[in-house]
C-alpha cells in the first residue's frame, strides 16, 4: 500500500543518485519543489551538466557511497545500474530516509507519482499496490485534460494568510460560448467576482456556480453603463478584498477593450493582472459573414478602427487606395458621416461594404451594400450595435462564389 502524502522539500537536502536523463528529470521535480540537491555521480548527462554550471545542483564526480546520505532527507536512486539502486535504497532505509528507487518501485520506500500542476494545485496519481508508471501517467494526462477544460470549479476555499486578490483580464471572443478559449474558461471559473460587460459570452454566466458574484458594469435599457473610472474601482475594491476577480469582455481584451488602462489602474495599486487573450470581433465578425479580411490576389491588409469620431486619414487612404481592408468597430452610430467622408475622400461609390450584427449569435445578420447604397440598406433593416463594418473588395457577397484563381497563379503573383 502507499500513501500519498505532500512533502515540504523547500531548502531540505535530496540526494540523487545516478547522472543520467532519468536522474535528470527527478533532480527537476525535485528543484522545482526548492530542494537543495546534491548529485552524487562519475558522469553527468546534458541536462544535469548545465544544472552544476548554473549553480542549481550540487555535483560529487564518484560513484554513490553511503556516507552521502549523511544529513538527507529524501533519497532518489537513479544510477543506470540496479544493483547500485537497490543498495543506496537498503542504506537509506537502515537510516530511516525516504527512497524513490527508478529501477523498481518496490526496492524503495516512496514512489513518484504522476503529477499535473493547475491553478495553484497539483494534482498526483500513484498505484496503490503493485506500480504501474504508464497507468498513473495516462491517468495524470486525462486528468490535466479536463483541468484545462474549464469546467471544474477551482476556487480557492481557505486563504493564506495576507492572500491577496488578483485579477484576470479575460477575453471572451465574439459572443458565442464556444468561441471562448479554453484558457479564457479555466480562468472564468477560478473567479469568486466576475465583473462583466454587454458584449461577449454572457450566456456562459449562468453555468457558474451559485456562489459566483457577477456584477454587470454593461449598459442596459434603461441603465448608465459604469463609466471606466467606475469600473476601475470595482476591480481594486473587489481584488483588495483577496478575491480572485474575473473582469470578462468581449473579443479581445487588448482591442479596444480597454484592457491596457484597467491593468494600468490595477499595476498602480500593485494588484497583480493576468490577461486572456480573446477572439476579437474584428476578424471574427467577418469571418461569421463569410468575409475574409485578406484573400490572396484581393487584398494583403487589414486596417482596424472605431467608429466614435470621424474617420482619420489613414483609415480613408484605405478604402480610398484600396489597399487593404477597413473594418470599423463601434461604428453604427456615424456610419452615414463615415460614408459621406470617403466618398468626399474620393472612394469608389460601389466599393462593397458589410455591415454583420451579433456576430456568432443567433441573432447574426448581415447587410450588404455598395458605399453609396449602405446608409439606406442599414436604415431600411434597424441595424443596430453591436455591429462590425466592413469596407473593402473582400465584402463583395461573390468573393468567395467565385471559382478559385488558380494558386499557382497567385504564387507566381506573389513571387514577382
Ligand atoms: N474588444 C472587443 C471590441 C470592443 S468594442 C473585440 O475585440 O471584439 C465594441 C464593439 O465591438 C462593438 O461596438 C462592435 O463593433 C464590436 N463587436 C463586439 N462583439 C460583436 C459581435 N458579436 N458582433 C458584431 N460586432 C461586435
């Protein structure tokens, strides 16, 4: 029988026994636990080489003699021969040491187990009677799967003492759940707080569990959207009480998402941020409408902007030089202005423009007009935000209808 107990090795003295690959692996688990290792060994492998020259281990050039378990206390014999493991596993026993035998488990007193680390946990799996390495390993290896899933609930229940709150900037694509990120899940469900928007995939809230705080800082009917400033204070005050706090957004956190000034806010007061990277809607969205940002032979560029103000010049230049796609985000609202400037700017009055709603959602439509024609289409449809705009050849509904141009064609294009 074994018993898998949790060992503090932090500043403790190890002995490892044996300087090849497999003893090279377990002075590694061994490190990172923070033990202080001693390699007692004639030969070192690579790996073990570059551990001594960086001051990570301790090296004795000999064979493994007992005297070297003078003072440890954990032992891994690991030599290429099993007579010697066997031996070194006999010495350490007759002194009451721990030993980890790699030629067989059972010449030790402890095993290695398989082991996953995950959010601040580890996650071990060790036979319980005769040892099965590969077993436990496929086990550990299912077992890390689903912990990156998402799914689980990982909330920490008790806190050290002085645990302080953090929070993680998480990107949550386009809208639909499925378009999160596997890491973007994993955090959300780390979370005790989660400080979300309109935007994103706020169906996923409901699958939390029911402990979960969720403060919505969106606009809603009726309702003022918390201005930044406000919503900074939630993420200070929240992380300030020790929590884990789950700031979700929509598409990409970093995209005008205002990602970067909720880590500044957060940096300022010494809160430590972790970010999620999303799918943003700019590439998605049209992506869901069929709509390439680049094709080969149509267009090599794609230039992103917003839609508050006017358009700057270089968002005119291009449309107006067609050379790359326009997408604008947050552009409902002055689309007609928008499309006034580039005709005044000199753009082709049929260049194609699309305009997709909800994104990814069931809700998603999509409208499509030459420029001159759009600002009615738009009207006569209600479209409404969130909406990204597409302008450029790339939005033409017969883009992607059209039989392929030939891609030796376009490599020999692309070559010259
Ligand atoms: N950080 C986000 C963008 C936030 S700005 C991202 O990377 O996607 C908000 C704008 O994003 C909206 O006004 C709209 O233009 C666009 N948007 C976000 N989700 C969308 C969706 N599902 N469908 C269409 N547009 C969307």
């Amino acid at each position: 029988m074994t018993t898998l107990v949790g060992l503090d090795l932090a500043g403790r003295a190890v002995l490892v026994a044996g300087g090849g690959p497999v003893a090279a692996r377990r002075a590694a688990t061994l490190l990172d636990g923070g033990a202080a290792v001693t390699v007692v060994a004639p030969q070192l492998c690579e790996d073990l080489v570059d551990r001594v020259l960086a001051d990570e281990v301790v090296w004795h050039r000999r064979p493994v003699e007992q005297s070297d378990l003078d003072g440890v206390w954990f032992v891994h014999a690991a030599t290429d021969d099993s007579a010697v493991n066997a031996e070194v596993c006999r010495w350490a026993t007759d002194r009451r040491v721990w030993s980890v035998c790699a030629s067989g488990a059972s010449l030790g007193t402890a095993r290695t187990p398989a082991s996953t680390r995950h959010a601040g946990l580890t996650v071990a799996v060790t036979s319980v009677g005769d040892p099965d390495p590969a077993r436990a390993a496929r086990v550990r290896d299912q077992l890390a799967g689903t912990l990156t899933m998402g799914t689980l609930d990982l909330r920490h229940h008790r806190r050290g003492s002085g645990s302080r709150g953090r929070v993680i900037l998480i990107g949550g694509g386009p809208g639909a759940a499925d378009l999160m990120t596997v890491r973007a899940r994993r955090a959300l469900f780390e979370a005790d707080v989660v400080v979300t928007d309109r935007l994103g995939p706020t169906s996923i809230l409901d699958s939390l569990p029911g402990d979960v705080e969720v403060i919505d800082v969106g606009k809603a009917p009726g309702r003022h959207a918390a201005t930044q400033h406000e919503i900074n204070a939630i993420l200070i005050d929240q992380s300030g009480r020790g929590r884990v706090v789950a700031r979700l957004k929509g598409g990409d956190p970093f995209l005008f998402g205002r990602g970067g000034e909720e880590q500044q806010a957060l940096a300022a007061h010494g809160i430590p941020v972790e970010v999620v990277p999303g799918v943003t809607s700019a590439l998605s969205a049209p992506l869901a409408a069929g709509i390439p940002v680049t094709h080969r032979g149509t267009v090599a560029s794609v230039h992103v902007t917003h839609g508050h103000r006017q358009l700057d010049q270089s968002a005119l230049d291009v449309v107006v030089r067609r050379h790359a796609t326009l997408v604008v985000l947050m552009g409902v609202g002055r689309l007609a202005s928008h499309v006034d400037q580039l005709l005044a700017a000199g753009s082709d009055p049929l260049v194609p423009v699309a305009i997709v709603e909800d994104a990814t959602l069931p809700t998603q439509r999509v409208t499509r007009a030459p420029l001159r024609q759009i600002v009615e289409a738009a009207a006569a449809r209600g479209v409404k935000a969130p909406a990204v705009v597409v302008v450029g050849a790339v939005a033409d509904p017969s883009l992607l209808a059209a039989a392929p141009v030939d891609a030796a064609t376009l490599d020999a294009a692309a070559s010259t």
